[in-house]
C-alpha cells in the first residue's frame, strides 16, 4: 500500500488521528506536571522524580498480567475505557487546584493511575495495530504513528510553556483531558473488527499464559537482547529527564515558556528519526540499521550538560535533538520487527514482557536521578546518566543481530538457521 493509500484508509486514518491527538496531550501533560510541582507546589528534585516514576510504575506491578488479559479480551473496548478513565483522572487536577485543594499526593496519585490505564492501553494498541493494517503496511504504519507522536513531542511542551506562562501550568492538563476524548471517538469511529480474534479464556490459567509468554521471549535470541537493551537504555534515558525541568528551571535559570521552547527544540529530533527509519533499514538492513540509530545517540547525549545560559542552551537542544532522532529511528525499525516476527497469539504477551523490562526500569531510573540530583546536584547527575545512555548500546552487540543484516522474518527462519548452521 502506497503512503497516500494507508492514510486512505479510514480506520488507520481514525487510529492515526486519535493517537496524534492524544499524544500531543501527553506531551502537554509530560511538562505540565513537573511544572506544577516546581512552579505551584514548589517541590524538591527528588519528589519531581518520584512523579515520573509513579508513571512507568504500574509497568512494573501489573504489567505482566496485563498482557494475558489483553490477550483474552477485545482491544478495541479495554482502549475506549482506558481513554474514559484517563479523561476524568486529567480533570480531577484543575478542578481541586480551583477549589485550593491540590496537593503532592494528589498529584501523585494521578500519575500512579494514569500509568494504570496507560498498561493496558499501549499493551493493547500494539496488538490492535497489525489486526486493522495489511502485514506489508506495518513498518509504513509504525512509521507515521512514531512521526505524529514525534511530532507530538515537538508541539507538546511548547504548548505547556506558553500555557503555563499565560493561565499557570494546571490550565495546561485540560488540553491532555480533550485529547482522550478525541481519542475516544476516534476509535469508536473504526469500522472493520479486528482480523484476528483474542485468544480464548480456556486455552490456559493467567500464570500459564504469562510464563508462555516470557518463556517464547526469554528464548528467543533476538527479542531477548532487544529487551535487555530496551531496560538499560530507559534507565539511563530517564535518569536525566526526569531531572531535565528541574535543571533548566533551577540551574540555567530558564522560564516556563523558554522550558517548553527547548524541549521541544529537543524532541523535534524524534521528527527525523521517523521519517528515515524505513529508509535507514532499507539501505543498512534492519538489523543494522537499529544498531546503528542506538549508537548514534551517544555523541548527542554528551552535549546536554555542557548547557549553559546564553548560547550554549543551544547545546541542550542539539544534544536532545541527536537523541531523539536516533532513538525514534531505531524504534521503528524494532517495533515493526517485533509485530511482523511474534505469532500473533503471543504478541500481547511478548510486548507487555517487553515492555515490563523497558518500562519497568523507567521508575528506577527516575528514582537514581532524583536521588543523585538530591545528593551530588543536577550538573554531575546528568553527567553520570548521560555517559550511562552513550554505553548501552554495547548490549545490542550481544547475540545474533550484531552478524545480520536483516532481522528475520520468523521464529521459524531462525531455527532452520541454527539447524543449517549445525
């Protein structure tokens, strides 16, 4: 399918719409929050990274349970409620800082529940996907979904800045709320039922199912690796933002409205990323060219604690900017390789195990920056961190992957592989 064709289609083009929209309030809500917390509450470094972690949380507590649920239930429906909730959790913020009653653990609670819906949301997006789009149109499809939200990052904080320098940061979480309900009446909007049914309830209990899962994951010596790098590269990556507003607000002495400008200068980098993804694999191979994008991040990682203010704020958005294009880039080519390659019955599975490595260690990461930042100070943190983000790469440089060109096709060429090579 050409690329005017995808878009063509209505209810990619329903999935698409709803997910950029809800996106673009993500990213308002991703900056508005810390803002909040630094500007309104006045909160210290450490309980800043105590929200972001709250966040990823749930990943860790409930994550693998949601991919056997997910795999058991329409996706369609668990999204729509996923949307309902987040919506009314979105809202419950400006209206107790309207009545004077907004306080940390509020705020606390929030992304702690929002983190929730947001498990079984994503879990279920990333099996619902390849049910509405042709298999030939996945990376094509990947491609503008991590374009739009790429693209999502850009506008984001420069509308949470702007909004928070004009009504104050809370006005700035209404536009998340409108974003779910967009997100809603997008999907509810989809015509064609999903091509592939979810598994039957009987075909096992929830522990047997979880432990198929993990188990095709944790054998198979692509996926595996994948994982692993996914948990040391989020590690390292939200280490430093989860201190990034605190430290342009407190060390460059910055405002909100020039906090929003840069980072989203920074994120626009996600913009390249997904725009030469599918060129980057073709030309490297998808093996290759994921290898390559991860790498490629490092140098650009190194050049955010150089910040300053003046001119060398500059360097913050270079450095952001490398990051996010090559990271971005390389998720493209490896979400499309994980959807084509998983069987379908075990994908749900299989992306909540890894996202229960990737994201697991997000909240752990937000943690060590917020106590670093609390106990060596900003500056040193991001140092350490992004020195971290520069050296994970070297695990993708474990198993097979780093000999291919191309990522194969199916579990199956792998084990004719290993047999010939036998």
């Amino acid at each position: 399918m050409t690329s005017a064709g995808l878009f063509r289609d209505h209810d990619f083009r329903m999935l698409w719409i709803g997910e950029t929209t809800s996106a673009l309030g993500t990213n308002v809500t991703r900056l508005a929050v810390p803002l909040v917390a630094v500007l309104t509450l006045d909160v210290s470094t450490f309980q800043v990274a105590l929200l972001t972690a709250a966040g990823w949380l749930p990943w860790l507590v409930i994550g693998l349970p949601a991919g056997a649920w997910v795999d058991r239930l329409s996706r369609r429906p668990l999204m729509l409620v996923c949307d309902g909730v987040s919506l009314a959790l979105l809202l419950s913020v400006p209206a107790a800082a309207w009545a004077g009653g907004l306080t940390f653990a509020h705020l606390l609670g929030v992304e702690l529940l929002l983190g929730t819906a947001a498990v079984f949301f994503q879990t279920a997006y990333q099996v619902y996907l390849p049910g509405i789009v042709d298999a030939g149109s996945i990376p094509e499809a990947n491609a503008k979904l991590q374009g739009s939200e790429a693209a999502a990052q850009v506008a984001g904080p420069g509308i949470a800045g702007l909004v928070t320098q004009a009504v104050g940061a809370v006005a700035g979480l209404l536009v998340d709320a409108l974003s779910f309900a967009v997100s809603a009446v997008s999907l509810w909007r989809i015509r064609s039922p999903e091509r592939a049914e979810p598994a039957a309830e009987d075909a096992g209990g929830l522990r047997r199912q979880i432990t198929e899962g993990l188990r095709f994951l944790g054998g198979d010596p692509y996926l595996r690796v994948l994982a692993g790098y996914g948990a040391l590269s989020n590690l390292a990556l939200t280490g430093y933002q989860s201190i990034l507003v605190v430290f342009l607000v407190r060390e460059l002495s910055v405002t909100a409205a020039t906090v929003g400008l840069l980072v989203a200068g920074m994120s626009a980098g996600g913009l390249l990323g997904a725009a030469v993804a599918t060129t980057v694999a073709r030309r490297l191979g998808s093996a290759r060219g994921m290898i390559a994008a991860n790498f490629a991040a490092g140098p650009f990682a190194l050049l955010i604690p150089l910040g300053a203010p003046g001119p060398r704020l500059l360097l913050v958005v270079l450095g952001g900017f490398g990051i996010g294009a090559a990271v971005v880039a390389g998720n493209v080519i490896k979400g499309s390789f994980r959807q084509t390659y998983t069987p379908r019955p075990l994908l749900g599975r299989v992306v909540v195990g890894m996202q229960f490595l990737n994201y697991g260690t997000i909240p752990l990461g937000a943690l060590l920056g917020g106590a670093l930042g609390t106990g060596l100070g900003l500056r040193p943190t991001m140092w350490i961190m992004v020195v971290c983000v520069a050296l994970a790469p070297l695990a993708l440089l474990i198993g097979p992957a780093k000999r291919a060109r191309d990522f194969p096709e199916s579990p199956r060429t792998v084990r004719e592989q290993a047999l010939s090579a036998a």
